[in-house]
C-alpha cells in the first residue's frame, strides 16, 4: 500500500491574513513540499496539470525532474496528464526521459482536467475528449511498447517508422494510472489495458465511489488482467488535522469557507459528512481512511491534497509531520484483513520482475540523417 499526496498547485489568497504568494513563491512551495513528504516517509509525491490562472502546475515534467534531482526514495507522479491535449510523442519521450533521470521514480495519471478552455488552446474540440483520451493513448502505449511505430489516426498527423526516444528503462514502461471522478469511460480504458484505475473522489459521496471501481473490478477481471479483487486501485482524499479535533476545525474552517472550489457553497460540516473530508484529530483521520476499504475493497494507492485553499507552507509542513506520525498506523491498518493474492501497489522493480528481468531496449540509428531504425540494430 503507497501512501502519498498531490497537489493542485492553485495560487490562492490566505483568507485569514489577505495574502496571496507570488508564482514563484508557490512554484518553490511545491519542491519545498515534495522534499517533505520524502523526508517523513511517504511515498508518493504527484502534481497536478493545469495551464491557466490561478495555478503554477503547468509543464509537470520539469518540475517532477527538478523535484527527482532532490530526492532519492519518494515516487514521482502526476495527477493528471493531459492526454487530451498533449501530443502522446511527447508524452512518451519525456516520460521515459525521467524514468532515466531518476531511475524508475516515476510513473503517470492520465486523465481529461476539468478545464473546459485548454481544448481549443491546444486546438483541440472539447467534444472530442473521450475519444481524444482513447485514440492518444493507444498511440502512446504502442510508442512505449514497440521499438518502431508506424500509425495513422483522426486526431494527429501519421507516423512512418517512427522510434520513441530515449527507450523506457529497463525496457519497462511507467506504469500508467488513469484518473477519472465520473466518466465511465476512462475506467472502461484503464481495465482494457489492466492499468491502474485512480478515482479521486474528494468531491463525492462513497457511494458514486463505490459505483465506479466496482466498474472498473469487473471489467479488470472480464479482460483477463485477474480477479476483480487484484485490479489495481488509488483513491484521492483530503484532511485537515490537529491534535485536537475542534482546533483543526476552527483553524481550517475559514480556508474551506473561502475554498475556490467549495467555498461559499456546503457549511463544513455537510461537506464533511458527505464527503472524505476529514477535519479533525489524527485519530479521526486514521479511522476515516481505514474505512475507505468498506466500499472500494483492499486497494493500492491513497493520495491525500493537503496544500490547497491558500494554506500557508508552515502550515502545509506541518500536515505532513502528522501525516508522517500516523504513517505506521495507517500502514498496519490497511495490512489487516489483506488477502495474500491482492497485489502491492506496482513500482519499476515489480514491473522489471515480472517482464523477466531488466534489458537495455536503445535503439541504434542506421541512418544519422533521417533516423530511420532497423530493427536488426536494436540492443537487447
């Protein structure tokens, strides 16, 4: 079981004090938090993709090399992928290019966003956004898997012969996450494929929840990938939380009443009830996530958002540390009650071991000019 946390990267004001951090000050928040996380033991750091005001997540790239260059143990991921929007080539190139870069730390959530505009500033049709999200990734999983591409679909110029480079490490691919709160479809994807499927149900009761990683089990299992129960699963959540349960709700109430997304709308009580929002003490938080498993089963990957709604670093810091004191409880709850045949949470390693064992997978150009590979030159 990985535990981890991702980030928005949303630049918003601090509604007790009226300050709003610059950009840049946000951007450093965001290395300043990956570090932390690595340092009390967690491990999964992710950020979100996002290319318009107020967030500073854009190119997630650069930040997860600059973050891996810091870090030696902590997972690297997104929480989303734009795969809508950005071209599949570059995906796969700049995906493997961290794998190298932090030897294998790093794996990826494919998903829509949930920003209407970026379509046409990418030029694409928002319209087509499912089957954008089909059609980019079958080309991306064929440019990690086959050392030579040649392919043609709707939505992107052809490929001729065409190699991905550099190769994924260990000729291993990231493993792939695919993020969805209501779309069916993208649990339909990621069961086809036997990939993981991520439902980042902060937002919604359990029972939406439930509905969509029951989706996702039985179609896990009618592909062939295993049993609805070995199907790989991450769930997002959120806390808030002090030693004591009144003041983690007095100090965060004003940052959820002024929450951009929440804020202004549900008193934080209903929010709470109705959600997997949990304020309160640490005890309050363990139960709370140990209880995830009553309607999605035993699953893989728990990610919390904890540096959202303009809370302050310090504060942010904070969270983790009592994150990292609960760790080893959350770790022995979620071990309870485990079947022996419900897998780990995938890693490089575990991917490599069951490929049989690392490969080097370089391709070598025959033609300096152009590129064009022969697969007679390949490096195995």
């Amino acid at each position: 079981m990985q535990f981890g946390i991702f980030t928005v990267g949303d630049v918003t004001a601090d509604p007790t004090t009226g300050r709003t951090p610059s950009e840049h000050e946000r951007i450093k928040a965001t290395v300043a938090i990956a570090k932390k996380a690595e340092e009390v033991g967690l491990d999964v750091f992710a950020t979100g993709e996002h290319h318009n005001p107020p967030f500073i997540a854009s190119n997630p790239t650069a930040t997860l090399a600059y973050i891996g260059a810091q870090t030696e143990r902590i997972i690297l991921s997104t929480a989303t992928t734009l795969i809508t929007t950005t071209d599949p080539v570059l995906i796969a190139e700049d995906y493997a290019k961290i794998q190298h870069l932090t030897d294998g730390r790093v794996d990826l959530m494919m998903g829509r966003g949930n920003t209407g505009p970026v379509y046409p500033w990418f030029g694409k049709d928002i319209r087509d956004g499912i089957n954008l999200a089909v059609e980019n990734y079958a080309l991306l999983r064929r440019l990690w898997d086959e050392d030579i591409v040649s392919w043609e679909g709707k939505f992107r110029t052809p490929l001729q012969g065409y190699t991905s480079t550099p190769r994924p490490l260990d000729g291993v691919a990231p493993f792939v996450w695919h993020g969805s709160i209501r779309s069916p479809e993208i649990a339909e994807q990621a069961a086809y494929y036997g990939d993981g499927f991520f439902h980042n149900h902060i937002f919604w009761p359990a029972g939406h929840t439930k509905q969509m990683v029951d989706l996702y089990r039985r179609r896990f299992e009618h592909y062939g990938h295993g049993t609805a129960d070995q199907a790989i699963v991450g769930l997002g959540g959120q806390f808030f939380m002090r030693k004591n349960s009144q003041d983690a709700v007095d100090e965060f109430r004003p940052y959820f009443d002024n929450a951009p997304v929440y804020g202004h709308g549900p008193s934080l009580e209903d929010f709470t009830e109705a959600t997997p929002l949990t304020v309160g003490s640490p005890q309050q938080v363990l139960e709370r996530t140990l209880g995830f498993r009553d309607y999605v089963g035993h699953y893989q990957r728990q990610l919390f958002l904890v540096d959202h709604a303009g809370l302050p670093l310090k504060t942010v810091l904070e969270q983790l540390d009592l994150l990292g004191e609960l760790l080893p409880e959350l770790r022995k709850g979620m071990a309870e009650g485990r079947p022996a045949h419900v897998p780990d949470a995938p890693t490089h390693a575990s991917l490599v071991a069951a490929a049989g064992g690392a490969h080097d997978s370089t391709v070598h150009a025959v033609d300096d000019v152009t590129g064009t590979t022969d697969r007679a030159e390949v490096v195995a």
